[in-house]
C-alpha cells in the first residue's frame, strides 16, 4: 500500500499530532486524565449523534459526526501507545495496519485476482464469515458480538447467529413486555433483518406524530 498521488489522507497525520500534542506535557489537562473508560461515554454519544446525522442526510453534520467519531479513534489509540511494551502498547499505526491486513484478508476477490469473483453482496457477506470462521477456527454462537449494544439489536443479534448455525433454541416463552419484545426482536435478526433500525424509524415517525398533536392540542405555553 503506498500514499495516494493525490495526497489525500495526509490531513489525518495533522490529526495524530495535534492528539498528540493534547495528551503531552503542555497540552490539555482534561485530554491528559481521560482513559479508554472515561471516554467510553463520548464514544457512544458521537456514534449516536452520526447516527441521526445520516437519518437527516445531513451531509455537513455527518462529515463534522465522522470527526467526532475519529476523535475517539485518535484519542484511545494515543492512550494505548502510552501503556509500557510489557502491558500491550500499541498506536494508531497497529490499528490501521490491523485494518488494513482484515481488509485485504477478507476480499480475496478485490486483491487476490486468482480468488475468484463475487458476484452479488449476499455472496460476500457468506465468503466474509467463511474467511472470519478460518481465521478464527470455529466461531461460537457468542463470538464477535457487542452485549453493550442496545438491547433490541442484540436480541437481534442473537437471532441472526442462532439462525446461522442452525441453533434451535426457544427464546424466553412469558409474557412480560422484556420477554415478548425480546422474541419479536430476536425473530427479526433470524430473518436478517435488523430490529434496532426498525423500531428507532417507528419511534422517530412517533415522535413526529407526537408533536404535531401537542401543535395542535395543546395551548402554546
């Protein structure tokens, strides 16, 4: 992989050094006392701020989110890189070179040209978790997921892997809201379906409904 000829990216090295220059002597005490665990709630606040960015198409607040969202990349990245060699350093070079080999890895058909093509999108999700299950071995069910997601992707989540492997385990069979949400989501993942954008798209659709009834109903003040 060599510099593009037209110099994009080298405004992410300005990046790392001005990271670097907050969390260095001189810089900003507040950057210097984060940990990964204090930024924890920043992260997911940005990731959910481009979230709603993408939901408006909102091209200048999406490219100002990503900004945001690289920040956090940027900022744990430098943390690591200050833990000695002993306990796991590592900087924002590991972590692009590591995404760069999982890229590369897991595209034959794009790098390696005598991979064979891939002709449809569905074709390259089943070779991608045919290249992680090699590189891993065999994968659990539990393998790879996020449990500090919300919860309805989860149980999504957990029925898309089930689905997968052919696990036939009943979900939770009483009647509590938590109980009959959960079999409704974990359904949906076992269809490939995704129930956390679903439910987020009816709430925000509610949420519209929602105020033009009180525009309509109610008193202003």
């Amino acid at each position: 992989m060599s510099t593009r000829p037209d110099g994009t990216g080298r405004r992410l090295l300005d990046a790392v050094e001005v990271m670097d220059r907050l969390r260095s002597p001189g810089g900003c005490p507040w950057d210097a006392e984060q940990t990964h665990a204090t930024l924890l709630r920043y992260l997911i606040e940005e990731c959910y701020e481009l979230v709603e960015a993408v939901e408006h198409d909102d091209v200048t607040a999406i490219r100002e989110e990503l900004g945001d969202v690289l920040l956090q990349v940027l900022f744990h990245a430098r943390i690591a890189a200050e833990r000695p060699a002993d306990q796991g350093r590592f900087d924002i070079d590991d972590v692009a070179a590591e995404l760069v080999d999982k890229l590369v890895r897991r595209h034959p058909h794009v790098f390696d040209a005598g991979s064979g093509p891939v002709w449809t999108a569905t074709d390259q999700q089943r070779r991608w978790d045919e290249l992680k299950r090699a590189e891993h071995g065999r994968a659990g069910v539990l393998d790879g997921v996020a449990f500090g997601q919300p919860a309805t992707a989860l149980a999504g989540k957990l029925g898309s892997r089930a689905a997968k492997l052919g696990l036939a385990v009943e979900p939770p069979a009483g009647e509590t809201p938590a109980e009959v949400l959960f079999r409704i989501a974990y359904a949906a993942g076992a269809r490939g379906e995704d129930p956390e954008s679903a439910l987020r798209a009816v709430a925000l659709s509610h949420a519209g409904a929602l105020a033009a009834a009180e525009e309509t109903t109610l008193p202003r003040g």
